[in-house]
C-alpha cells in the first residue's frame, strides 16, 4: 500500500518516465504523480509503467504559470498520499529560432527554471518532511567539462534570460546551457533557504550525462537527429554517456535510496558526488535568479 507521493515533471517519457519505472519497482510505498504537458500522453505512459493504481496524472505545463498553478491546485485536492518528493525533470531545448512562454518569458528559461521555479515554491508548504526535491541539470553547465561542442553558458542577468535584447537570437544550445546552469543556481539557493537540510527537506542536483535517444533532440535537423538516435549510442563507452534507463534508475535513487538521506546542497553526476561549476557556487548571482524570479512569477499571477 502507497503511503508518500512523488511529483515527476516530464514524465511521460525519457529520463522522467524511467525514473517513474524504476522508483514503481524497487519501492512499492510510493504513489507516483505523473506532471505532464499532454495528459493523453502521460495516460500512455501509465499504461506502459503497469501500475494505474499507483500512478496520477495531472496536466502541468511549464511553459505557463497558471498552467503550473492549476496543477498545484489540483494536486492539493486530490485524494493522495502526503508529498514527499519532487523530482524537477522536464526540459527542452529551443535550438534554431527563440520563442517565448505564454507568459512572455524566453521559452528555454521559462521552461527549464522559471517553471519548475513556480512549481517548486508553492508545493514547499505542502510536503511532508521527510521530503527530497530533485532538480535535473546537465553537464553542459560546467564550461570545464566536455558536452560534445556545447556552448559554454553565459549568465547575464535574469532579467536578461527571461526577456533576451534579441528577441532574434538563434543560439538555442547556449540558451540550453545557461537554464541548466540556472537549475545549479536554483538548487544551491533553495537549500541554503531551507536551512541546508534542517526543515526537513533536502536538496540534490543530478547530471545524467549525455543520453542518446532522449527527447533533447526533437528540434534538431534530420540528419544531426539521425545521429543522434542511431551513432551516438556507441559513445558510451565514454564516460558520463548513458543510457536513459540507467540514468532513470540513478534518479530515481535519489529520490528513495535510504543511501542518500540526509543528503542535501550536493550534485550528482550520474552515482557520483562531483563539484559543479564556480559560476553554479555564486550567491550574487543566485540571488539575483531567485529574486527575478520572484517578480516574473507574481506579475504572471497579478
């Protein structure tokens, strides 16, 4: 019998969907919330999973903030088991041409942190300690270390992010490298305002290295596409190149290993506890995503 509910973002497929596989099978006291853009996709992936009795689907579009809103609503009526893990998964990368939320805000920032952001922040009063919120990040934040060619992130300022000066800019990658480098910021941020640990909650940040075949690659050409289901997979080998399901299953024990209790303000690449990025360790510039994110999200709710 269920008794403790976990949040996944982006759960009906890739990374977030085999993390809800592999937590459905190795610990059965847990009720899986399945926070999905499309509801009739996430139905899918229940029916793919094999346990509906354990899993809820609720529509959560991160790309919008009363989206975000209405999922928070709805989860706080449901009758489910007490929350006491959010798993910050979902992501996309805008590659050729910007776009923005349906609140105005640059799509890649809007999704990748300002979402997740709003998310994040209404459910702290609803979990039940003890509780781990997870956010994914990426390699790809940390200009020290080898991305296959991604271009180092570059954080001017939130304000900056959300509402780019070249609303033409094409440099979808770099976008993706910051927002991952942001979601850094956001967790080493959220932690210290928790108390590293003390209220109950804790915090961890997961990298799970490159994984060929995952949904990252949707916008890319036909060709770069191609590469990426059927050539890269032979890049593991390398270190850090995985696939989803074990990076899932590595997720997933963050989120319920008794291994890592107690845990908090760390990052995680794949098993591994790593240092992230100098740029992830600057509060000035955490302060400055938290509070501007603070501003963007109350004037979407105004």
């Amino acid at each position: 019998m269920t008794s403790r509910s976990v949040v996944i973002t982006g759960a009906s497929a890739g990374l977030g969907l085999d993390c809800a596989r592999a937590i459905l099978a190795d610990d059965p006291t847990w009720h899986l919330v399945l926070a999905v853009r499309d509801p009739a996709r996430g139905m899918a992936a229940v029916d793919a999973l094999g346990a509906p009795d354990r899993c809820t689907v609720l529509p959560c579009d991160l790309a919008s903030l009363r989206s975000v809103d209405e999922f928070v609503d709805a989860l706080t009526r449901a009758d489910l088991p007490p929350l006491h893990a959010l798993v910050c998964n979902a992501g996309l990368q805008v590659v050729d041409v910007s776009q923005t939320t349906a609140d105005g805000v640059e799509m890649t920032f809007g999704v990748n942190h300002l979402g997740h952001f709003a998310l994040v922040t209404s459910l702290l009063d609803e979990l039940a300690a003890p509780a781990r919120i997870v956010i994914v990040s990426s390699g790809t934040h940390d200009p020290t270390k080898f991305t296959g060619g991604m271009p180092h992130p570059l954080y001017t300022s939130a304000e900056e992010l959300a509402r780019p000066g070249d609303p033409d800019d094409k440099d979808g990658r770099r976008r993706y490298t910051t927002s991952k480098l942001c979601n850094m910021l956001f967790a080493y941020e959220l932690d210290r305002r928790l108390d590293a640990g003390a209220r109950g909650v804790t915090v961890t940040a997961f990298d799970p290295g490159l994984m060929p075949g995952s949904g990252l690659a949707r916008e890319y050409s036909p060709v770069q596409r191609l590469l990426w289901r059927y050539a890269f997979p032979a890049l593991r080998i390398l270190p850090n190149v995985n696939s989803i399901a074990a990076s899932g299953r590595r997720l997933a024990a963050l989120v319920h290993d008794a291994r890592y209790e107690g845990v908090t303000g760390t990052y995680y690449e794949g098993k591994r506890p790593i240092r992230s990025s100098a740029d992830s360790y600057d509060t000035a510039k955490a302060h400055d995503l938290w509070t501007t994110s603070e501003q963007l999200v109350a004037t979407a709710r105004a």
